[in-house]
C-alpha cells in the first residue's frame, strides 16, 4: 500500500516538474551561462532588465568561458558569456557544426596589480612586471623595495585574467616555477593583505583597503585610463549569441550596452566600453 | 496482488541497484574516453615523468610529475598527522574512557566528519595560514604544511571511529588473558588488542588516505597552487585534484590541456582504485579469519 502511495506521489511530482519545466521553455526565457567574471554583471543586468519587462525571465549561470561558448555554438542558450575571445579550437567546432557566432563587447575590466599594505614600492614598470612574474627578480630590494622574496600570486592558468597576463606582461614567458595559483579574486586578495612579500592581480572592483594598489609605468587603474587604454592591463568582457538570436536575448544585449546597462557595468566595479 | 507487489518491489531495487552500475561504468567510459587522446600529443613517459605543468604557454607543457607529487605530500603529511591523533583517540575511546566519557567524545569526534569541506578551507585561508606567517616568520603561510594539517584534521573522525569499531569488538577474554599474565594496560593494548585489531586500523588509515587524496575543495584553498616539487613543507604546492577543478572551468572544450585534465583524472582514478582494492583485500581477509 505504502510503495502504491510512493508511486503516485512520485509520478504526481514528475508531472509537475514537467509543467514547470514546459512553462520556462517559452519564449519569453533567457538562458544564459559562461564567465564568471562577467557574472556580476549579467546578473545585476538581468535583474534591472526584469524589473522593466515583467513577462521576462532570464536564467544566469556560471561555469567558465568555455561552458559558455560551447552552449552558444550548440544553441543549447541563449546567451554564452565569455572573458576572453573564442579560440582557434572554438572556431573549428563552430565550422563544423556549420553555426556562426555574433560577439559582442558588453564590458572592459581593469586588472590591478597589488602588493602588501607595508611594502614601500608604489610603481613597477612593465618589464619589472615581467620579470617579477616570470621570476628573474626574486627580492623586493632589486625594484627598490625592502629585503623580502617576492611570493608571486598567479590566478588559476585558465582563468580569462591569467590569459590576459600572459598575453600583455608574460608576453609568454613562463610563469615563475614556484608562483602560487588562487582559485579567486578574493582569494588573491586575501592571502596579499597578510603575507608581507606578496604580489598578485586582481579585477579593479576587488581592490579594498587592506591591500596597496601599484601604478604600472606610472598609471594607476581607474575606468578613465581603462577607457583612453592608458593602462595596458586590461580587458574586454563578451556575450556571444547565434546569427539570429530570439528578440528577447537580442533586447537584453541591447540593454547593456545602453547607457543604463554601462552604468550597471560601472556599479559592478567593471569599465564602460565607450566615453 | 501479493505476487505482483512482491515482483514490483524486486524489479524496483533491481533497477537501482542496475542503475549504480551503469553510473559507474559511464563515468569510467567518459575518463578514459578523453583522458587518452592527451596520449597522442605527449607521450606517456613525459605525461606522467615530467615535472613542467605550463598548459596555458606557447608550446605546452602538460608533465604531471610535479602534481602527483604535491598529492602525495599533502597526503602523507595528513595521515603522520591523523593518525596518532586518530588511534589514540581511538584507543582512549574504546579502552581507557568509561561509558559517560565515551558517550561524550565519541558523537563529538564524529561531529568533525560532518563540516562541510569548504569550512575546513576558510578556516585554514583566514587563520591557519596568518597563523603560521607568524610563528614561523615563513614567506607565505598557503602551503604543503596547512594543508596538511587541514586535512589531517579531516581525516581524524575517519581513523578514530573505524578504529574504535575494531578495538571494541577484539573479544574480552583475550585482555582478560593478558591481564592475568601479568601484563599491565599498556602492554595489554599494545602487544594484544592493537595487533589482534590491527586489520580494522589499517583499513581505517587506508580509507583516510582515500579521503585526503581526493579531496579538493580544502587543498584548492590552502595549498597554494604552486606546481613544483616542494623542497620543504613550507612552500607551495598543487595538489591533482586542485589542478582539476581550478582549470577545468575556463578550458576549451577538446583541446589538449582538456585532454590532460582528463588525464590527470584517470591517474587519480587509479590510485584510489588500487587503494579501495587494497581495503576490500584487508577487510575479506579479516572475515576469513573470523
């Protein structure tokens, strides 16, 4: 009698779940899903974007540029966030599925370079950059510094900062062979503000009081020299969607690179894409 | 009715049961379907040899070396600390502590099992690590050494309640026997209970060793991430499983660093095959003996 109940309890559950799973495959959804860094982002946007069409739903998930990108070649979304540009692997895949992709810059990030709130350097130039990194300059006092090792704090190898790093300071040499990885930007920051000879890199709206923020060739990260590309560590953020995307997706793209969605960029902590 | 209800019921837990095995089969079918072809691109010997892990560069390198290593490190460290911890606590438990004691350390010690791995990692970020910045006035407090501690502290309710089960049911006419030998307590715990336990215990510190190789989430948080053979247990290190889950997110799909995470997989997925072979070995012989 009892397994008899489970039966119908379980089959009435599975009935349901397939009301509702029916219901948010109208067209009135969006599926989007990829970056993480750009998550702030689609998030905070998609909230404001609902708030103003109500008969909008719109599903944000993570899971990391790639997992963005091949869910956007496959159309199994919408919207496929990225923080980098897709790869020749990437392309090969979109000519064999026959597809093509739309990219759209939504937003630019600014990586920041930061020390220990007690280390006395303020600026490094790039090559100083490069070579901390890449390990020829192990001491603080070869930049003018105090006497402390340098404890070099990478992000993880396939994060979309690293990819950045490697291009505009690494210029691909390799990285130095006792570098930590952190799997965040709040765990770069964290370990930066209690060990004493750290360096690492993290998203501008990162940076907090307890860690020093460098100038690199004498220009401190900020949006306006993110903008004018004064700064050279950065970066543009992008959402990838089929030829013809359904009119939902497409309005929301639109969105955010209107001045309302920008200004939703910038309270993220994220830089405009233009003035 | 009865007959139906009864074949019903047969047929559901046979279809679970079915069920588990398919998944497993999948998930064995999927690594090593995508942890081969890293094998076309490398070759084994460089694969599993080689200590530079740079998948990101221009070319790659995709050497593993230094990964298993920094596993094993991590490892071992936790198990020298979890086990004395765990055996004693075990021994205490079962033949020191009275039944008020016991009844209160023991769901106490089990307690631990239960925290959330990722606990046990901010723990270690935002105290051990200062913490040992300090006392040893280290270069960086993220490394092989907390990250051993951590899990070691993880591992403890593991060794110490499986080892209390094999110390409790050692029969009592065998301490007895000691006891009226002449031996005191100490020797009758080392020389009679421990030994005549002493499939239960090894089961116990193999599981453990399952537990911390695999873990991910705590060595993703304080091991550092360095991927070098460390020269002490103050430097850095990248264990396996951190290097999985940390880079798997953000590669493309297909493409040889894919590949050689998968790779790293199947090789991870070997040595926690052979060690829960190793325990089912040890427990079957212990049946056999009772």
């Amino acid at each position: 009698m009892i397994i008899k109940k489970m039966l119908i309890l379980i089959s009435a559950g599975l009935a349901v779940l397939l009301l509702i799973s029916a219901c948010t495959q109208k067209s009135n959804t969006i599926n989007t899903a990829g970056s993480t860094t750009a998550l702030p982002i689609v998030q905070a946007a998609a909230e404001a974007f609902m708030d103003k069409n109500p008969g909008i739903n719109i599903s944000v998930r993570g899971g990391g540029s790639s997992i963005g990108i091949k869910s956007a070649i496959n159309q199994s979304i919408d919207i496929g966030n990225a923080s980098r540009k897709i790869t020749k692997n990437e392309t090969d895949l979109i000519d064999e599925k026959q597809a093509n992709l739309i990219e759209t810059a939504i937003a630019k990030d600014a990586i920041s370079i930061v020390v220990h709130k007690d280390n006395p350097v303020t600026n490094l130039t790039l090559q100083q950059l490069k070579e901390i990194f890449s390990g020829k300059i192990q001491n603080w006092k070869e930049v003018s510094g105090f006497d402390k090792e340098i404890i070099v704090i990478f992000r993880d190898v396939s994060s979309g900062s690293f990819m950045v790093f490697n291009e505009v300071v690494l210029d691909n040499s390799k990285v130095k062979e006792n570098s930590m990885r952190l799997a965040s930007n709040n765990a770069v920051a964290t370990a930066v503000s209690y060990t004493p000879g750290a360096i690492g890199y993290i998203g501008l709206g990162y940076v907090n009081e307890n860690i020093k923020l460098l100038s690199i060739d004498a220009v401190f990260p900020s949006s306006k020299t993110a903008q004018n590309d004064q700064y050279k560590l950065t970066r543009l953020l992008y959402m990838y969607t089929s030829e013809t995307p359904r009119k939902p997706a497409q309005d929301f793209i639109y969105f955010i690179i209107s001045d309302e969605g920008q200004e939703i960029v910038e309270a993220q902590g994220y830089v405009r894409i233009m003035q | 009715m009865n007959k139906f209800k009864e074949t019903m019921f047969k047929s559901i837990t046979y279809v679970a049961s079915l069920f588990t095995i398919l998944a497993l089969f999948g998930i064995i079918f999927s690594l090593f379907s995508e942890g081969i072809p890293i094998l076309k691109i490398i070759n084994f010997k460089d694969f599993l040899g080689s200590t530079a892990w740079h998948p990101t560069s221009n070319p790659p390198d995709f050497g593993i070396l230094a990964l298993i290593i920094g596993s094993l490190v991590v490892t071992v460290g936790a198990l020298v600390i979890s086990i004395p911890l765990g055996l004693g606590s075990a021994i205490y438990i079962s033949e020191i502590a009275g039944q008020r004691t016991k009844e209160i350390i023991k769901p106490i010690i089990e307690l631990l099992a239960g925290i959330p791995s990722v606990v046990y990692g901010l723990f270690g970020m935002a105290f051990l690590s200062p913490f040992l910045i300090k006392v040893f006035g280290i270069p960086t407090g993220l490394n092989a050494l907390s990250a051993s501690i951590i899990l070691g502290i993880m591992v403890v309710p593991i060794i110490s309640s499986m080892s209390e089960d094999a110390l409790s049911t050692v029969p009592k006419s065998l301490r007895e026997a000691s006891l009226a030998l002449g031996a005191n307590r100490w020797e009758t715990i080392m020389r009679v209970v421990l030994p005549a336990a002493r499939s239960g215990v090894l089961g116990s510190i193999i599981l453990g060793f399952g537990r911390a190789i695999g873990e991910t989430m705590v060595v993703i948080m304080v091991a550092g991430g360095a991927a070098q053979i460390p020269s002490s247990l103050f430097e850095p290190v990248r264990p396996m499983t951190a290097a999985i889950a940390s880079e798997m997110g953000e590669t493309a799909f297909g493409s040889p660093h894919f590949h050689a995470l998968f790779g790293i997989a199947v090789v991870l997925f070997f040595i926690t095959f052979i060690t829960n072979l190793i325990t089912e070995f040890v427990f079957r012989k212990k049946r056999n003996q009772t």
